[in-house]
C-alpha cells in the first residue's frame, strides 16, 4: 500500500456486482501457471514497492511458489481489480483499502478467510471488524494506521505548556499558541475523505455515531471544531486542506499542533531541526476513550471458483501477515502491526512512536457498523462541514447530512 492517505471514488455495487458475478459463474478465463501467483496492489511508491517485492519473494520461497506484483495508484485498485474481473482474470490475491473491502464482499468478491484455514490469534476486536464484512472475516491487515496529535516539543516547551489531553486543554493550549503566522492547531476539514477521516475521533470520543448524524453529541464535536475556528486557533483555509497541506503548514512552523497520521513520519524525519513528538487526540473529558479511524489495506482472497488456487492464495496472505513479516513492514512503512505480539515487539524499537499503539488499541473501522454504506455517510459529511465551518449552524447542517446519508443521495 502506498504511505499516502488517498481518497477513493465509490464505484456502485451494481456494477461491482455484475462484473464479479460474471467472473465467478464462467471461472478463471485463461488457463494459468500452477506456480505462478499474483498480487495486486496500490504500492506504487518506489520504497513500498521494493518491500512488497521482498516480502513476496521471501514468501515465494518458503511457499515453493513464484509470487509477481502488480502495482497500480491507490485510488485506481477497485477499477482495476473489476476490470480484470470482466475480463476473468483476477488476482490470485487482492489487496484493498479497507473502506472499499466491504463492496466488494457485499457483490460476493471474496472468499472468507477463516475457510481457507487462516484465524484471527493475537488480532485485536477493532483489527478484526476491519476486515470484515457483516462479522465474516474477508481481509488480513499487516499494518494499519489511525491518526494522532503530533506536536512541536521546542515551540510547546518555549510556551512553558505541557501536551493537551483534553478538549478544553487544547483549546486552551492552542489559543495560547496561536500568534503572529503561526496558528495553535492545524487540521484536516476539506470536503473529502481525508475531512471525514480527521473528524471521526472528534464524533466517537464524544459518543456520537455514524448510524445518526443528527444527534447531540455528532453536533457538539462539530461544534468543537467551529469553537477552535472562532477563537483564530484554526486558520480559515482548514475547509480546503488534505492531510498533507496539514502537514505541510506544521513542517514550515505555521501550526504548532496537528491532527495526522503515522504515513507523514518519514518526511517529518527529514525535516532538519524538527523537534516532535505525538500523543493519543484529546477527548471530551479526562477518563474519556480516544477512538480513532483505522485505516490502511488488507488482503484478500478474490472469489475465481479456483478452488486449489484460493488455498495456495490464503497460504500467501497467512505468510504475508505473519508476525515477523508485519514487523518488518511496520519498522519500514510506520505504520502498527496488526498482530498484538509484533505490535508489542514494535513499540521496542520505536518508542517514539508509543502513543500510536496506543490509539490503534481502541480504534475502530469507519464502515463496520454500515459497511458498503459508509460512503454515503462520508460524502454527507463532507458537505456538512463545508457548510458548519463557513456559517451555518452544527444541528441544521447534521440534519441535511442524516437525510442525505439515509437517502443514499
């Protein structure tokens, strides 16, 4: 997978449908090398690709098998896996943003993992209800991500402030932060994925629920952040920022705190004189759970009526999911070990990193409680802070949001 958070077009289940439909009923259309086996993925970036590659090979190996890589943009994954299913050539393994795995096992895509032999040991709840769809277990995480509150040490310690815990701590902190360019709090509130992902702890934290936009507590996080724009701590130009414009006002000193995520540490890490640090995103109220959005790939089995070949397929996501391997891909990504012993094992080497885990613990999937109708819920949103954060009030923008996600429209 790629170490960018990308937002992905929604492709209708009908069609997702139809052309998987297709593929299952006529089996594999071409006759291909029982030693052969391919990986489809988003890790188009030279360094993922070049550890995708190693880890196939190191698989391959130990399978007695030839493992080959196909690469393709993030965004692009679901297109191009529906168009090698029109045309029955699907890969033998899959790899999806988790968001998108839902559509494709609802269209009957995907084979269940636990029947191919592969479990759940050692893989917290909120890992596993990320690949699964309607409590069937469909995709195996290496590694994911959530997000965090990553700060600037120096300017905090320079201020004499200590790190925010709570809402009301880091409006305060951000208030006093906040002066001549530079801003308190730096987040992502445009109208894409990248928005709804960064407003999800806010909605969870305080109880609020993606199955009722219109409830007190949806409305009282949105509030939260409307409070952070009017008191100056948030700069107006949030509505139009992706997760990197965040990061990249944080790296140039225009924000002294960030909403973000681990897929930004390595360019962090090369910003020379950058003193940060992260901890878990505040909560309403001391004692409060941060709930964060995991996010990342998983891996999956496509549904070819291959039989001998979806077995062979399972052994390879079993190998590439494995305890060792997850560190691996972990300490080169940034990202979490799925895995709670190689998670254990990883805050070892990355202690910096510590208070990541321990937002991964409680996270949980943006679609296990509405699965292939998250998208609807998202793109609702999107249009709900558009208008809360330039105006309107929190309540009536909610209200439109709910009629919006319940219409599907």
């Amino acid at each position: 997978m790629s170490n960018r958070f990308t937002p992905r077009v929604a492709v209708p289940l009908t069609v997702v449908s139809a052309l998987i439909g297709g593929a299952v009923l006529s089996g594999c259309g071409q006759q291909r090398d029982p030693n052969v086996y391919t990986v489809l993925n988003s890790s188009t970036d030279e360094s993922y690709h070049r550890w995708d590659a190693e880890t196939l090979a190191r698989c391959g190996k130990r399978l007695g098998v030839t493992i080959e890589q196909q690469s393709v943009p993030a965004a692009q994954v679901m297109t191009k896996a529906l168009r090698m299913a029109s045309s029955k050539s699907l890969p033998d393994v899959l790899q999806l943003d988790a968001s998108e795995m839902p559509t494709f096992a609802e269209a009957g895509g995907l084979i269940p993992l636990k029947d191919l032999g592969l479990t759940t040991k050692d893989i917290p709840e909120g890992i596993v209800n990320f690949g699964s769809y309607e409590g069937t277990y469909y995709g195996a995480a290496r590694t994911v991500n959530t997000l965090a509150l990553f700060y600037n040490k120096d300017t905090l310690d320079k201020a004499g402030l200590k790190v925010p815990a709570t809402w009301a701590e880091m409006r305060e902190t951000a208030k006093k932060l906040t002066h001549g360019r530079q801003y308190g709090l730096a987040l992502s509130a445009g109208g894409a994925e990248d928005g709804v992902f960064q407003f999800t702890p806010f909605m969870w934290s305080n109880g609020g629920d993606e199955t009722k936009l219109d409830s007190p507590e949806v409305a009282g996080a949105l509030d939260y952040w409307k409070s952070l724009l009017k008191d100056g701590s948030l700069s107006r130009s949030t509505v139009n920022w992706t997760q990197a414009d965040v990061n990249d006002q944080f790296m140039a000193g225009n924000a002294a705190m960030m909403i973000n995520g681990p897929w930004q540490v390595e360019t962090l890490n090369a910003k020379k004189g950058l003193n940060w640090g992260i901890a878990e995103i505040p909560v309403p109220e001391a004692g409060d759970d941060s709930v964060g959005p995991l996010g990342g790939g998983v891996l999956t089995v496509p549904n070819t009526g291959d039989e001998e070949r979806e077995k062979m397929s399972a052994k390879i996501i079993g190998c590439m999911s494995g305890e060792q391997e997850q560190i691996t891909y972990a300490l080169n990504s940034w990202m979490v070990p799925a895995n709670e012993k190689a998670a254990a094992e990883w805050r070892t080497k990355v202690p910096e990193l510590d208070a990541l885990a321990d937002q991964v613990a409680t996270a949980r999937s943006r679609t296990a409680r509405l699965g292939a109708r998250w998208s609807s819920v998202s793109l609702a949103l999107q249009s709900a802070f558009q208008s809360a954060l330039t105006g309107e009030s929190s309540e009536a923008a909610l209200t439109r949001a709910q009629k919006r996600a319940t219409s599907g429209n």
